[in-house]
C-alpha cells in the first residue's frame, strides 16, 4: 500500500479517529490495528518477516536483558541482518524473483538497534510482545523510515497523546508539503531520467542537467515521503527524527551525509562506525599509524578506514550491483581523504588566512555540489560503464543549438514551467528553514484566514498540477525497494 493512495489516507484517518476516541493508557492499540492492516494489506510476505523479526527482537532483547552475552547478540543479528542480506541480494545474485517484504531494511535496521542498545543497557528490554511489533510495524513509517532507536519512538508508541490542534494542523500542513514536492516535483522530473537512460546522441548540457535533475528529483522524492511520514505521525502526536535538513546546502560532502538520511547515518554510526573506532584493533591501528604518519594523521586513520568500509555497505545497501559498490566507495575515499588530509587544509587555511564565511561559502557550496554529483552518475545507471559514457559524455558537445526542440522532447513546456515554479517553492522554502524560520510551526499559528487560504491553494495546485490518474504508479518512491 503506498502512502500517497486513497487506501493509506482513509487507513489513516480511521486510526487518528479511533486513536483519539480511546481513553490515554490503551491509545496504542489503535496504532497496533492499523500498523497490523497496513502490514496485511501489503502482502503476506511483508506480514510473515516482519512479524518473525519482531519474534526475534522481543525474545532476543529479554535474553540480552538477563544475560550480557557477545555470542548470543551476535545470534540475534545474524538471523535479523542475515535474513535481510538473503532476502535483498540473493534474487540479485541468482536471478530469482520473488517479492520482497515492504521496508525490509529499515524495520530490520531498528529491531538490530534495539538488539544492541539492550545489549548495552541503553534501553529495556521490552516484555509485551505486541508492543514490541509495533516499534517495527509502526505503519506510517514502514514504507521508507525514518531508522528510529526505542528511546526515540518506543515510549511515543505506548504513551497516549492528547489531541494538540497546532500540533494536529503541523502535520497535516507537512504531509501536505510532502505530496507536493512527491506530485509536483519528483514525479514529473522522471522523464529526464528516462531520458539519460535511453541514451543515444545526447549533448553534454543536456547530461549535466539531467543529472542536477536527477539529484534534485532524488531530494524531492525521499524526502516528501519522509515528510507525509512525519506528518501523519505528528497528527497522531507522534514526533520522528528528521532524515533531511536542507542538504543541498552543505559546504563539505562530510556535512551533506549529515543532512542526507540522517538516521541511516546515525545508524551505521551508533553500531557500526564508533565500535569499529574504538576497539583494540582501531586503537592498536591508531598508535601504529600515529608512529609511522605522526599523531595528527595518525589518530584520523582508523576513522577513514572505517569511513570507507561504512561508506561500501551504504552503497552495496542501496543495491546488489557494481554501481552501489562505486557509489559508496568514492564516498568512502572522498570523507576517508578528507579526514587523513585535515591537518593540511587546516595549515593551508591559517596561512592564507581564509575566511569561515563570506567569499568562501559560495566557493566550498560549488565543490561540495561538483563532488556529490560526480556520484550521481552511477545512483541510477544500470552498471559502471554507462554512468562512465554519461560522464565523459558530459565534456563533449555544448552547443546550444535545437535547445527547445531537446528539451520539449523530454517535457511539454508547460511541465517544464511547473516543475521549475515547484522547485522554487521549496527553494524559498528550504533557505527560509536554513535560516532558522520555522515555516510550518509559524503557518500552523497563524490567523485561521491566512492559513486555509494558503493550504487550500497547495491542495489545489497538487490536485490540479500533480502526477497522479492512469498510468500513473503511486507506488514508486525510489527508497521504498530500499
């Protein structure tokens, strides 16, 4: 069941009515009975692993909670981790088909944080089973995230929330925003991707833009699922951790993977960078590296090294193919220099006495935009070679000439108008969120006059201007596979 689908929105609507019906202590059973019908409705497959995960996660954290034992925790993980590793990559490898269950990485991702936060007594192990299938099943969020810990939805889950008009019309005004950088922006932009994909006698202007199109679509997509997500959830009370802040922004590729899926970072983070770091292994490869490079390269080698091996996971998370494995290495070897570097640019910095802002910030937002989208030829090329043949086809040919004829080609002008207005809304949108205005708190606060004008005039647009009717897939996100 997609979440932009008439199904998801009146499966939706009937859990904040019966949520908001029962008294406080037993709110969460509502949740329950409409996590367990959006899990139904999505399939048996979806229903049969995610409910055996949960199985897994309730009895493996009360065991973890009585014994602290390596061994068992290692068990647990390699039935949770494993079992999403076989299920992703084997029909990959094989040639195999079959369906996979929806969100798979991502309930499987939380119920393995649950596993080891209870292992390293951040969180208790929680006793009621049906409880401990809702931090999993949790529908708003199964689709595509956000990787929430216990700590973070957990006790939100069990805990009745009262309605809170503000925080209600919050949401709804997200989940707006959310179907229209989805409808209007993401959705429509897909043709230039196809475009690229077809390939042929295509000049490198029109590449490079598809390509800006491209990471400017991915932005789009992901995160105006995230956004309806969050939005229904805060409808219910229920606060997710944001998984994008405006990454676009970012000076450095290293703080646009902090602004990028924000809690997959987190993620490998918490569990799998800082342990590999901080184990005798990293701590006995610092001192020999700080003996043979100095103390300052020394100490940041076993942080680059297992920024690389985070980095090759990520790319191979997002697909079981040669282009996954490019993708995250150059990200891995780019943050990996970056840190082994730092004490050059820092010199370097102080000598010619460069400025933090000013001058600077356009200089370092261009770089960190080169880097990032350098990437973006193998995020949705089909193997190594064709994001090759598109990145040196992006050097050669730049004559302008028959520009409207190829660009029409691809979009009717009127959908080029469209897309570009929509992607200027959320510019203004997003610069005023970097500039610390909170644009949906304040809206949601505003007279009754100027607030349902302005929504029925995005509903209006998305219903008007949105990508949606026959032919249309509803359910295609681009992380949803993930």
């Amino acid at each position: 069941m997609s979440i932009l689908s008439l199904e998801f929105l009146a499966l939706a609507a009937g859990v904040m009515l019966v949520y908001y019906l029962l008294p406080l202590k037993i709110r969460w059973i509502a949740l329950l009975c409409g996590s367990a019908a959006f899990v139904a409705l999505s399939g048996w497959q979806s229903a049969a692993h995610l409910s055996a995960v949960a199985i897994v996660m309730w009895g493996g954290g009360l065991l973890l909670q009585k014994k602290k034992s390596r061994l068992l925790l290692a068990l647990f993980l390699i039935l949770d981790l494993g079992a999403m590793a076989f299920l992703k990559y084997y029909p990959a490898l094989s040639g195999a088909q079959w369906i996979l269950p929806l969100g798979l990485s991502y309930f499987t991702f939380q119920s393995a944080g649950y596993l080891v936060d209870v292992y390293r007594g951040k969180t208790e192990a929680q006793k009621n089973p049906l409880k401990a299938w809702l931090f999993v099943g949790y529908f708003p969020q199964l689709s595509q995230g956000p990787i929430s810990t216990w700590k973070e939805l957990g006790n939100q889950l069990l805990t009745g929330h009262r309605f809170e008009p503000d925080g209600f019309v919050s949401g709804f005004q997200l989940m707006l925003w959310g179907f229209f950088k989805k409808m209007m922006i993401a959705d429509r932009l897909a043709a230039t991707t196809d475009a690229l994909l077809k390939g042929g006698d295509l000049p490198g202007w029109f590449i490079l833009g598809g390509v800006i199109l491209y990471a400017v679509r991915l932005y789009a997509d992901f995160s105006g699922g995230m956004d309806v997500i969050r939005g229904v959830s805060r409808m219910l009370g229920i606060e997710l951790p944001e998984n994008f802040r405006r990454p676009f922004f970012s000076q450095s590729v290293s703080e646009y993977w902090r602004r990028w899926h924000i809690t997959l970072g987190a993620w490998f983070r918490s569990y799998l960078l800082y342990p590999l770091t901080t184990s005798k292994a990293g701590i006995a490869l610092g001192k020999a590296a700080s003996k043979a490079f100095g103390k300052k390269t020394g100490r940041a080698v076993p942080s680059a090294l297992a920024t690389l091996l985070v980095f090759l996971l990520i790319g191979v998370w997002h697909a079981a193919n040669w282009n996954a494995v490019a993708f995250g290495g150059y990200f891995g070897l780019v943050m990996g220099a970056s840190m082994l570097l730092e004490p050059v640019w820092k010199l370097l910095r102080t000598t010619l006495n460069l400025p933090k802002k000013g001058w600077m910030t356009p200089l370092r937002l261009t770089r960190t935009w080169i880097l990032i989208l350098f990437a973006q030829y193998f995020a949705f090329t089909l193997n190594p070679a064709q994001g090759l043949s598109l990145l040196g086809g992006t050097f050669q040919n730049w004559s302008f000439a028959g520009f409207a004829e190829k660009t029409t080609e691809v979009m009717a002008a009127l959908e080029w108008i469209i897309a570009g207005a929509g992607c200027l809304i959320v510019l203004i949108v997003d610069l005023l969120c970097e500039k610390k205005i909170d644009v949906c708190g304040r809206l949601a606060k505003t007279h009754f006059f100027i607030r349902w004008p302005l929504l029925l005039l995005l509903i209006l647009a998305i219903v008007v201007f949105g990508m949606y009717g026959a032919g249309y897939d509803g359910a295609a996100f681009l992380y949803t596979q993930f």
